[in-house]
C-alpha cells in the first residue's frame, strides 16, 4: 500500500491515480468528512464532482446526481487523501478498517462487530458435554456446533446441564476417575466411576441435542420445572428460571416458521419505519434497526438487533456492506447455505470476500417468494417491533442527548459517550477507570481499568487516553469524550484525538468547590462544564448539567472501587512479603527496582538481598 500525503482539493484532482484504493475527504479544518473506496481512484473521486465547474472556480461543486447527505458533504471538502492497494479486495478491507477506526462525519458507523458464541459437542469423546466457543476447534474434527446465540448462550447451557444428567465439567472431568459433588445431587451419572456405559450416556446426548434443536422444547421444560420450584416454595430458585426464561422467551415467536428441515441461513435486514431515504437534514433523530436472524435446521434459533443512528439520508449498500464485513471478516464455527437480505445491488465485491475468509461460497440472496420471502418478511416485522418499542422505551433519553448537542454546540449527538476518571493514594496505587453510556444506559460490558504509572493527575489522564486511543482500531471511538477536568485536561484529550485522526468531541466537567473541597451535593451541585469554545456554569436543576454529573459520577465511582481493590491487593500482598521476613523499608527499596509486587513476590530471600545490596553500592558510587 502507497498512502499520499494530504494535499489541496484541485492539486489531488489533476493527481489523481488510475489504480484501486481508499480515498480520504477532509474539511478546511482538517476534519475528517468520509472514508470510500474505488476500483479506479481517479473515476470515482472525480464523480462527486462537477468536474469543469470545480476545476474553473477552484472550489467543490457537487454533481448533481449525488444524495442529499454526500452533497453536503462535496461542499465542505477543502483536502484529500488517498491511499493506493494491490486490488479492490483489499481497498474494501482497509475502508472497514479505517471507518471503524476513524469514525468519519458523514460515514455510517456500525459498531456490532462482536464474534458470537457457539454451543459445541466434541463427539469424540466418550462422554460429550455441552462447551461454549467463539472459534472452530483446530485438533477436534467430529464437532457439532449450535448458534450462534448472541445472547442467553451461558442460560441455554446452564438448562442443559441442570435438565440432563450430563458431564457437568469440562471433558478433563472424566478422566479424574473420581466422581465429585454433581453425582450425589444427581446431576451426573458419573461416567468417571463407570456408572453409566457409553450407549446408555449417548441416549441422554440425544434427548438433550433434540431439546437444543427446538426451542420451544427448551422453554416448555424450563416453565415447567420453574412451576415445580414454586409449588414446593423453592423462590429462589423459581427465580433464577423466571430470568432465564425472560431472556429465551423471544425465541418462542420467532421459531413459529418452520422452513425445510436441514436448511441453514443468516437473515440481514435493516429497517428505518420510512418507505425511503429521507433526503432533508433534520434535527430529528433517525434511527434504524439492524436485525440478524440466524436459521438452523428450519428454525429459528437466535438473534441479533442494533440500533443505528442516522444524521443524514444513508447509502444501504454502504451499510449491508459494512454489516457482512463486521459479521464474516472471521472464520466461523457454522456457515449458512445463504445470506438472505433485501434486493441490494452492488454486493457481489462483499460475497467474493464472505467466500475468502469463510473459505466456502456462501450466495447472498433476495428472494421474492417462497419461504425464504417468509423468513424475510419475518425479520421485517420483528424489526418494525423492536424498532417501535425501543422509541417508546428510550425517547426522553435521546430529545436530552439533543438538548446536550446543541448546548455543547457539539458536532453529532453523543449517542456513545465514554468518561474518564482517575484515583490514587498520595501518588500510590494509581489506577484510571472508563464507563461508557450508550443505548440509553451504561454498557458495563465496555467498563475499562487501567493501572497506572504516572504520578501526577495529568500525567495520569495523558497515559488512560493514549491508551484508549491506540485502541481505536479494536474498538471504535465514542462520539464523545467526558473527562473529569478543565480546559487543561481538554486541551490534553483534543491533543491525543488529533493525533489519531478520530472524530470525537470533548467536553469537562470540574466540581464545584468550597472551602478547597468539592462539593458533591446530589441535586445541589453547580459544576462547570468546560469545552475548547466555551465555559458554562448551570443551574443545579438543568437536566443536561444532572446527566454530566450522573455519567461523571458513575465513572468516579467505577476508578474508586478499582483503586480500593488495588490497594486491598496490595496490602494482602506486603503482608506476604513481610511474612517472608522482609522489612516494610525493604519492600519499598524492592518495589523502586522491580516496579510491582508481581516482580518480587518469586524472589528468594537470597535474591532480594543481593538486589538491595547491589542498590546500595550503586547509590554508593553515584
């Protein structure tokens, strides 16, 4: 690959090479704008324009074919990057790349790139058990595989092994000769002990494999052992089926078609509730609902939902593109017979490289009639659903998200906002902690924490966001950056955001002091918010203020309970050491050399000491 430096609108357009590539678009302000790729970079690039009319008046005129949302953007592109490839195949690859890492304004973002789990059989074994996977197992050949279940995997095993009397361990269980506590509960057989045979096992297998297979066999066992926990007033127990159910239960609607019987398909389909593209840029917020439903053996399994926000109107095979490249860059356990989706032309690059890294030919079909036309219009009313109840759900949240945008005069709503605080002891212990907001609620799952090296609160910040930001790559940015400071801190983070291209504001929020102390009154609190164009002292009772706070709040609270477990950890572990025999000056002169008790823990007391030793005679010769 040859990347070109930035250069001038009209100097990139008379330079531009005949070869396949990514080209990058920039505003006057060095903004990144879009990401796209081309098969021919000089043809494509220069049919956004009004080619004459740019060249003559040295600014971008659109062409006049082009969409609402990339007409706005021509008209702010002052600069140009392009990056040439070896084949249009890698062009595509490295565009999903750098979009998912860069986050560009006028690009579609889809941020569920997650591998989902399996539930595997080695059939092997003498004795199988159920084992959650997200890979192909590279030594086991007679695998069966069952998913993928983007959620409820641990549940629909936990069922498993709680209705059968299978192998409640790993495979290594068997091979310990020794039965254990699940065999007195009769939740085992103990095969270890041989008190089941081979055949006898194997009909136990295929009860449960038969229940895994149709889902609404799963839940009706599972209701029913849930009314008999509750009948013989064992609650708790009933409860922890109650929510297992809660999370299963959706299948059951879902699993009402029953197409042929040994077909496998992924079902893609993505539904906005408009009959097309909206073409005006409003203030509203739009949102669209990305849905998978994944088919084995004629029914339907599991599925998957995200929600994406549209700004402007949106090009559906830039976002069909971008999901299938998400959902198949990985070889996966079970491939479909087909990808089913809408009539979408200008996929066939996509299905050429599904069939590279899956290694098997998968077609990519949009049928118009039969059951598989079903199983389509059935992931449209399922979106519709989903779609319709989550504006119900989360609607105040996102008119407060648009009140915060203009307010903070920010550059998109912060659908996804991350928020950084630090903590530590006298310079010690020094850890940083990550929450993120996003879908109306705090996404636990994408908490981060660091351990930290620097002693001072702004080497502390510089290091957490640094760190953040090599990570862009595996995890795209947010659209907003919390950061629990003034404008030093936000200069700092706009320095670190710059310098790896990503598109994502900042905003601060300091505490109010008094007497030299912040002042966390709940409900009662005037912090500053801080952005680089502007200071803003709110009244306690402003909601967008309350929000800032809730979400600076939770992130405080996450870094306090890490750095109480560090220091917990530790302590535990200085008192090891001085058990050892070492004295408290010992271990902090062992600490300076070795950087952490890790380091040391290991040591003989012969080591340590020749370490101290070899310290005092350096110190000695400085």
């Amino acid at each position: 690959m040859q990347p070109e430096s930035i250069v001038s609108l009209a100097q990139a357009l008379s330079t531009l090479p005949s070869k396949p590539g990514v080209y990058q678009y920039y505003d006057s302000a060095g903004k990144l704008l879009y990401i796209g790729k081309a098969k021919n970079l000089k043809n494509r690039v220069r049919s956004y324009f009004a080619f004459t009319q740019t060249k003559e008046q040295g600014i971008p005129i659109p062409n006049h074919t082009l969409s609402h949302r990339i007409t706005l953007m021509v008209r702010q592109i002052a600069q140009l990057q392009v990056v040439v490839v070896d084949s249009e195949q890698d062009a595509l690859i490295l565009e999903n790349s750098l979009i998912k890492q860069l986050k560009p304004k006028y690009n579609i973002l889809l941020r569920d790139d997650k591998t989902y789990p399996y539930i595997a059989f080695d059939l092997d074994l003498d004795f199988p058990t159920p084992i959650i996977t997200r890979n192909i197992a590279k030594t086991q050949k007679n695998m069966l595989y069952f998913g993928p279940y983007p959620s409820g995997c641990r549940d629909i095993v936990n069922s498993l092994l709680e209705l059968f009397p299978l192998v409640q361990k790993s495979p290594k269980c068997v091979a310990q000769k020794k039965s254990c506590l699940f065999y007195q509960i009769q939740r085992c057989k103990a095969p270890c002990e041989g008190h089941i045979s081979k055949q006898a096992y194997r009909e136990i297998l295929e009860n449960a494999l038969e229940v895994l297979k149709t889902p609404s066999k799963l839940l009706a066992m599972l209701k029913e052992r849930m009314a008999f926990l509750s009948n013989t007033l064992r609650f708790e127990e009933a409860g922890i089926y109650r929510d297992r159910i809660k999370k299963l239960i959706n299948l059951q609607s879902l699993s009402v078609l029953d197409v042929a019987k040994n077909i496998n398909l992924d079902v893609l389909y993505f539904y906005t509730g408009e009959s097309n593209n909206n073409q005006v840029e409003s203030s509203v917020i739009k949102q669209g609902i990305l849905l998978w439903l994944f088919v084995r053996s004629g029914k339907v399994v599991s599925f998957s939902s995200t929600i994406v926000r549209l700004k402007y109107d949106y090009d559906p095979v830039e976002l069909y593109t971008q999901a299938l490249l998400n959902a198949y860059a990985q070889k996966l356990p079970l491939l479909p017979d087909a990808i089913v989706l809408p009539d979408i032309k200008g996929l066939s690059m996509v299905e050429d490289f599904i069939m590279r890294a899956q290694g098997k030919k998968i077609p990519l079909i949009a049928p118009k009639r039969g059951e598989k036309a079903k199983i389509l219009a059935l992931a449209h009313t399922n979106a519709k659903e989903i779609l319709h109840k989550h504006y119900q759900e989360q609607g105040n949240e996102y008119i407060l998200l648009e009140k915060l945008k203009q307010l903070l005069n920010l550059d998109s709503i912060p659908f996804r906002i991350e928020v950084f605080d630090t903590s530590h002891h006298s310079g010690s212990d020094c850890v940083g902690g990550m929450v993120v907001y996003e879908y109306g609620e705090f996404a636990k799952s994408a908490y981060r924490r660091y351990k930290l090296q620097g002693s001072d609160e702004y080497s502390q910040i510089r290091e957490m966001l640094t760190r953040r930001a090599l990570k862009f790559a595996q995890e795209s940015p947010p659209d907003l950056w919390l950061i629990d400071g003034g404008v030093a801190q936000i200069k700092l983070a706009r320095e670190i955001l710059d310098s790896s291209g990503a598109n994502v504001c900042v905003v601060g929020i300091a505490k109010q002091k008094r007497d030299s102390k912040a002042y966390r009154a709940k409900g009662n609190a005037r912090d500053t918010i801080y952005t680089l164009e502007k200071t803003l002292l709110l009244e306690p009772s402003n909601k967008c203020l309350q929000f800032l706070q809730k979400l600076r709040d939770e992130a405080h609270k996450y870094a306090i309970s890490y750095h109480r477990h560090t220091k917990r950890k530790a302590l535990t572990q200085r008192i090891h050491l001085q058990e050892d025999g070492l004295s408290t000056a010992q271990i902090t002169r062992l600490l300076a050399i070795m950087g952490s008790y890790e380091a040391i823990k290991d040591l003989s007391k012969e080591e340590a000491k020749a370490l101290l030793a070899a310290r005092r005679k350096h110190k000695g010769t400085l």
